[in-house]
C-alpha cells in the first residue's frame, strides 16, 4: 500500500491561530486579574508566561498528538489486511486518510469513520465503513427529486443519492466485505440508469458549486474577533 505523509506541516498553522487566539485571550483575562493584588510589570509577566503556555499547549502537545501520535495509529489501521481488497485493485490512501480509486471504471472513496456513543451510560468507540460513488445520467431523467426517489434502504444498506455521489452505509459496516458492497451497489446503478462519473468532471462542475455553497454559507456564520497586522482571528459559527 502507498505511503502518506506522517506530518502535515500545513495543518500547523490551525493549531497556531487557535493557540494564539486562546493565549491573547487568557493572558489578557490573566492580567486583568493579576491587577487587583500585584504590580502592572508582575500582572504583564503572569499575563505573558499564561499565553506562551496556551500556545506551547496548542502548537506543540495538541499538533503532536493529533498529527502525529493519533495520525500514526490511524494510518497503521487502515494499512491492515482488513483493506486488503482495497489494495489488490489499485486504491490509494489519501493524505486525508480515506481510499480512493476506480473499480469497475466508477470512481470510489472509502472513509473509516469513528465517533463515541453513549450505550447504557457508558461511552463506547464506534467504527464504521461508509462508501462514496460518483455517477453521472441522463439529463432528461433529471427531475427535481430524481436523486431523492432513489435514495432508501437497500438489500446492501442505507444508499443516500445527492449531487451525482452516491453514500453506502452497508448493512455489515463494522467488518464490511468491500467486494460484495462495492459490485453490488454498481449493480444498483445499473437498474437505476446511472453511468460511470470522470472525479476530475464532477470537481470542476459539481463540486465547485457545492464549495461556493459552502464557503458563502460559512461567510454567513463568521465573525471577526482580532485583526492585529497580518494576525486575522474570525470565529465561524456552528450551524
């Protein structure tokens, strides 16, 4: 199997916005508070030696075990013979640690997904396969609701269609056989008219569409907090 880069050295500057955002912050709530019983110069310094260790705490311990500890482990699981059947037939794991390739001339991405549940109070990892498919039809069968009709539950799982990709949650997620799901959901296209989708077509067609949407959306939501020099801190809301 490929190899992935282990550290992402793009992905620092997010843990350094957000160590620096949360240093000013409580520095400055620090000295503030420092104030009340110590000298300007003492409450500066409690202040300063409070925000260089937020960000210490964000940029070295938080990037180190998110992007590397955690990222090691995760990329070990996926580099199992669990994913044998990926491998075999030529997919590749992504930088952003989901498979992808062209079987049977449909292009796939496959994502292990995993989330805490809560079950009878306690909390448990959860682990599951979700795989996407991309496909193109007809224009003329292309209704309003044309893509809704066909989403449902189906023989292999839940199949949700929107914007020419496809979602399979298989009914055996947590140890999926990716042979038998990946034929069988091409067999479903099939039935339902839908053809073979170029990744690189649906990038610059559907795709930027889809990441206009969002980035309009996520301007909606944004909210300035501190704009120092190049310094430019926003807050983006959950939707």
């Amino acid at each position: 199997m490929n190899n992935v880069p282990l550290l992402r050295k793009e992905k620092f500057k997010g843990y350094w916005i957000n160590g620096c955002f949360g240093g000013i912050i409580t520095g400055t709530f620090l000295f503030l508070l420092s104030l009340i019983e110590n000298s300007l110069l003492n409450s500066f310094y409690n202040g300063l030696i409070c925000c260089f260790t937020i960000i210490f705490i964000f940029c070295v311990v938080g990037f180190f075990s998110q992007e590397y500890y955690l990222r090691k482990k995760k990329i070990n699981q996926l580099q199992s013979i669990r994913y044998s059947f990926l491998d075999k037939n030529n997919f590749k794991l992504n930088p952003d640690l989901y498979f992808e390739g062209v079987y049977k001339n449909f292009y796939f991405r496959i994502y292990n997904i995993s989330k805490t549940v809560k079950i009878y109070k306690k909390n448990r990892k959860l682990e599951y396969e979700i795989i996407e498919a991309f496909y193109d039809f007809d224009p003329k069968l292309n209704d309003n609701d044309f893509e809704d009709k066909l989403s449902g539950d189906y023989y292999i799982g839940n199949v949700t269609f929107e914007n020419h990709h496809a979602f399979l949650i298989p009914k055996d997620s947590m140890n999926p056989n990716f042979e038998e799901n990946m034929n069988a959901l091409i067999e479903i296209f099939h039935w339902s008219k839908l053809y073979p989708l170029n990744i690189e077509k649906w990038e610059k067609t559907i795709g930027k569409q889809l990441e206009k949407k969002q980035l309009e959306n996520e301007k909606l939501r944004t909210r300035q907090i501190l704009k120092i020099g190049k310094l430019d801190i926003k807050y983006i809301k959950n939707e």
